[in-house]
C-alpha cells in the first residue's frame, strides 16, 4: 500500500495542480502540433510528387498525341501508296497486252548516226517500214550492218538497188520484228 501524504497548503496544491494541467496542456497541443507538422509535411510531399506525376503525364499525353497524330499521317501515306500500286499494277496488266514501240524507236535512234536521216516509219502486223536518206552508201551499209545485228529483229531486207548510188541516197528498209522486243519493257 501506498501512502500519500501531502504536507503543503492548499494554494500551493492548487497553484503544483494547475502547474501540472498546464503543463499537460503544452505538451498535448505540442504532440498535436508535431502531428499536424509531419502530416502537412507528408502532404506537401505527395502533392509535389502528384503534380510531377501530373507534368509526366501531360508530357507523355503530349508525345502520345503527337505520335498518333505521326501514325495518322503513315496510315494515310499508306493508302495513297496502296491506291498507287493498284493503279501500277492496273496500268501494267493493260500494257502487258499491247505492244510497246517505244523500244523500237529506241533501237533505231542508237543505231542510226548523223549520216542516216529516217523520214518515215510505218508498221504492219511484225513488220516494219523504214525509208529515209543516208548521206554515203557506206554510212546506209553500216546502218544495215548494225540493224542485223540487233536481236529484236529477225530479218532486215535491204534492197539492192537503194546501193546504186554513191551520195544522198534513198534507201527503204523492211524488217521483221520478234514479238518479245514489243512486249519487254527493258530494252
């Protein structure tokens, strides 16, 4: 058992008791500050990293608009790239069945010189018609020459008598064409 024995007068236990109140009083609203302290401190702290959260966020809304927007962009150049190779792809199964004389006049413009002035080409079925002037007989020889050479044409007829004269002669080709020389496009 415990005994209390309290020898001071009255007013100084009122004065010791209300010390002690007063004393219990500071330290509860110093606890309660110190709480209030280090949970506004835990606030600031989460709201700075929310609002950096927040920018991130922003930033990557920003990039991931930008790329979407870079997407759109592709898709569309896609199609148009798609729309183009149909049209291609249209374009060459109609040139696959015609003829392409293109190449021929090609042939004819690498073997001809300065010498051999074509005036006239015509076609009928695989035959072609060239006539024209050469300045020297030896000049149209060579052009004749070089024309048998060529693979695209299977038989090139030179007549005789366009080699009578010696200058500013008029000459007349027939040729037979191969059909593979009208339909390649890579001559």
């Amino acid at each position: 058992m415990r005994i209390l024995l309290n020898l001071l007068p009255d007013e100084k236990k009122s004065l010791a008791d209300r010390r002690m109140r007063f004393r219990f009083l500071v330290w509860q609203i110093f606890l309660l500050f110190s709480l209030e302290v280090f949970f506004l401190g835990i606030l600031i702290v989460i709201s700075t990293l929310l609002n950096f959260e927040q920018k991130h966020q922003e930033l990557l809304g920003q990039d991931f608009n930008r790329f979407h927007e870079e997407e759109k962009k592709l898709k569309l150049y896609e199609e148009k790239f798609r729309t183009a190779n149909d049209h291609v792809r249209a374009t060459a199964f109609i040139n696959k069945n015609h003829y392409i004389f293109t190449n021929i006049f090609l042939l004819l413009d690498r073997h001809a010189n300065d010498a051999i002035l074509l005036e006239r080409v015509a076609t009928k079925d695989w035959k072609l018609f060239l006539s024209g002037t050469a300045e020297t007989r030896d000049a149209l020889i060579a052009f004749n020459e070089s024309l048998k050479k060529e693979s695209c044409f299977s038989a090139v007829n030179l007549p005789l008598s366009n080699l009578l004269a010696q200058k500013e002669i008029a000459f007349q080709f027939d040729i037979t064409l191969t059909e593979a020389c009208l339909r390649d496009i890579d001559l």
